[in-house]
C-alpha cells in the first residue's frame, strides 16, 4: 500500500478524532484511496460500546444504505450499454404491471421523475418493507408528487424499482445480479445484504440533550435493498472508489461512467453546489467537483466521494443516527490531501512526429474575432483558446477522412473540423462545427461572401 506523508496522515487522524469528538459519534472510520487503493484510515470511538476503547477499522462493516444506489445505477447502465433497455424507457417496458405511464429509466436515476419518496405504508414507521410483489403493487397506488424534470425529489421508491428491473432483465435477484457484475469484479467481499457476521460496528441513536447512546435496529428493508440495503467496509469501498475514479470495462466502459457524472438535474438551486448525475451526487465544494453519495440507515451514516481528477476518494463510516453530515468529512479528507500531498505532476515526454497533413494546419486561426492555437500533441490534433484557464481541457480532434476530423473532446465535441487547402496544399481556412476559422482576425462583416 503505498502511504501518505507522515505530516498528512497526522492531519487526516486528527480531522477524524475531532469529528467523533464534536459530533459525539461512537464509533468512526475515515479513510483514503488513491492510485488505485486504500492508503490511509483511522478508526475512533468504539466499535461496540459494550467494549469501549476499541475503536472500528477498514475491515468494519457498517450499513452504507443509499450508497447501494449508485451500484444500482451501473448495473442499469450496464444493461443499456448490453442493449437490453434504453434510458429514455418508461418503466412499463420492463415492469408491464406499473400503472404510472411515462416515468423513465434516466428520469428515475436522477430524482426528477416527481414519484413520491418512499413506497406506500408508512415503512419507515411501521418499520414493515414491502417484498418485491407488494413493492409493484405499492407502486402503482404511489403519488406523482410533482412533474418530471420540473424539480430534483429524492426517491427511495423509484430506485426500489430500478432494482426490480435489474432483476427482471438478469433473471436473477437484485444482489445476486450486483455481485456478478460488480462486486465479484472488483473484488468487494465484504459488501453484503445487512451484516455478513464478521467485525463490524453496532449502530445508535445519541439524544441530544444526554450522553447515552440508545442502540438502534438492524432492519431488514426486502425489496427496498436496492435503494438501501447494503452493508460494506472503508476497504471494499476504497476498490468502489478507485473503480469510480477509473472504472474497468469488465464492469462499466470509462465513457459510461464519464455519462454517469453529467448533470441531469440540479438539487441546490439556491448555490448549485449539489447536482445528480445517473445516480451520483455531484457535490462541488471550492474549485473541486466530487462524485459519490451518502448513506443513512438507523444507526450508520455515512458517506463516499471521489475527486475524479485526480483519483483521490474519502470515505466517512459513522455509527450514529445522529451523526454529522458525512460528505463534509469524506470531501474534507480528500482535500485535506489534495493540499498537503499532491500527486506529481505527469512528466514532459517527447511526442511522435507530426503527421504530413497537419504540418500546415498548426499555430493560431482566428474564428468569431477569437484565437485559437492549433497543436498536436502525441500526434493527436488540439485546439485551445489562448485565453482558456489552465484547467480547461483543450478540444481533441480525430481524423475520420481526408482533411475531415470529428472533436472527441473539450469545446464543440462530436462537431466536424474541415480544412480547405489551395492547388498547392496549403490550407487557406477551416470549418469548425461551421464557423469559419482564417489566419486573420476578421469581422463577420469582413467574410468574403
């Protein structure tokens, strides 16, 4: 494993003990991954208050409840990227029994389908979970509380029956269809429905006004385990983590999971510092943008994210009800890294020549009265205004056919380049997504017509 600074481990093991400390959370583990693994955790507090003073570790289970979400949206990307259904579905195709005409796939990954919370049955009073029968046929006596898209709502409900089209089109239950394509996989042993036995944290409720906790339930959720219903460790999350960061194609394609993390919708409308992709929270915090999801169950909050720039997740397993929020402290860790100890910069290499055909498209054309420089990099075509900041991606360019390129990348992705040359081959202009790039700074008043 390779290990953070001394100096920031000491900075991350007193970010963790100072939470437990002011939050009053009996049992807490941080941690951190990075490069592809777990590099650093800290437990505090106790593990179980019947043994105080041992604090829970990496190999804790603590229930990660919503989290379970953003497993089931891969496998449902998985299964569109397999052709077995399209985004843009309405549930009926899958699930013919709903009665609710029109609610998407993409609307219900991302919270703007407007269906009701929480199934039907008050489940969280009761504490009575519909099996997956009573899950279709609560379904269909379920509320559309608001009009799709209009506004982001938060949906126990819709990722419950996100679940039951994960199993209807694998043939199989909802974890044994995650535990083949993900779990397996990645190697996550320890992420299970409820706890599998082994090391793991009790969960409570600390009251506000006294210091005892009360030790809280471990439910069985049935049919709503795909919204909620699993239990994991800081180093099987790490590998979720490191597989967010940089996703392998034996689970999910990078452009996928790159799809994943656009904004569907946005949930803070006041600041625009929470959006939903396809069933990721995108929480900016700063300058840095972080990709995760909470998770609270009775007993265990907690949290995962991952700055995927530059691979670096934290993680936050706290055994209280009442706990602080844990995405504060999961981002808290990776920027807590991200500043004391920053990964290397990639090193400078020489590129491959230059092809024939772009000798004379390279340097600066001017389209809209703008700049651009034209260069190649690794061979590969780029363009970037001089004026971009230095965290803006250039736009990268593919060649499709003779003096024809397609942006792969950055500004005008997926539009055409075309490169008009004179008798002798010099080029005299280019077409980019249709606006005219020359040499010259021109008006549009000025384009010879």
């Amino acid at each position: 494993m390779t290990e953070l600074a001394a100096q920031t481990q000491t900075a991350l093991t007193r970010l963790v003990a100072d939470r437990q400390a002011t939050g009053r959370v009996p049992g807490l583990v941080g941690a951190v991954a990075r490069a592809g693994s777990l590099v650093w955790s800290h437990g505090a507090g106790s593990a179980d208050l019947d043994t105080p003073g041992v604090p829970p570790t990496a190999d804790s289970q603590f229930l990660i409840a919503s989290q379970s979400k953003t497993l089931t949206a891969v496998a449902v990307l998985a299964l569109r990227d397999e052709g077995k259904l399209s985004l843009d579905d309405p549930l009926e195709t899958h699930v013919p029994e709903s009665k609710h005409g029109g609610v998407t796939l993409r609307q219900m990954l991302s919270h703007a389908s407007g269906m009701q919370r929480e199934p039907v049955g008050d489940v969280w009073d009761l504490m009575k979970f519909p099996d997956r029968d009573e899950l279709v046929a609560g379904w269909n006596d379920a509320e559309r509380v608001g009009k799709p898209h209009h506004r982001f709502h938060y949906s126990n409900l819709v990722y419950s029956l996100l679940g039951e089209v994960v199993a209807r089109l694998d043939g199989k239950p909802w974890y044994d269809a995650i535990k083949a394509r993900i779990l397996d996989p990645l190697e996550m042993r320890r992420t299970t429905v409820g706890m599998d036995g082994g090391p793991a944290a009790t969960g409570y409720y600390v009251p506000p006004f006294t210091d005892v906790p009360v030790q809280e339930p471990l439910l069985d959720i049935k049919a709503m385990a795909a919204c909620g219903g699993l239990a994991s460790t800081a180093e099987d999350l790490a590998k979720w983590a490191m597989f967010i960061a940089n996703p392998v194609s034996e689970v999910l394609s990078k452009d996928t999971l790159d799809e994943m993390c656009q904004v569907q919708i946005m949930a803070d409308t006041a600041r625009w510092q929470l959006a939903f992709g396809l069933g990721f929270m995108l929480f900016r915090r700063g300058d840095n943008l972080f990709v995760g999801h909470d998770g609270g169950m009775p007993g265990h909050i907690t949290s995962t994210f991952v700055h995927r720039e530059s691979g670096t997740a934290g993680i936050c397993l706290q055994s209280s009800t009442s706990a602080p929020a844990p995405s504060l402290l999961a981002t808290d860790l990776i920027t807590k890294v991200l500043d004391l100890d920053p990964l290397p910069a990639d090193p400078w290499l020489p590129g491959t020549p230059v092809p024939a055909e772009l000798t004379g498209v390279l340097g600066t054309w001017w389209t809209e009265g703008s700049p651009f420089n034209f260069t190649v990099k690794a061979g590969v075509l780029q363009a970037k205004s001089p004026a971009a900041a230095d965290w803006q991606a250039p736009a990268v360019f593919d060649r499709i056919a003779e003096d024809t390129y397609r942006t792969t990348s950055g500004r005008e992705t997926g539009e055409l380049l075309t490169i008009t040359r004179s008798p002798d081959g010099t080029p005299t202009k280019l077409h980019w997504a249709t606006y005219l790039c020359t040499r010259e700074p021109l008006a549009f008043a000025d384009i010879p017509q």
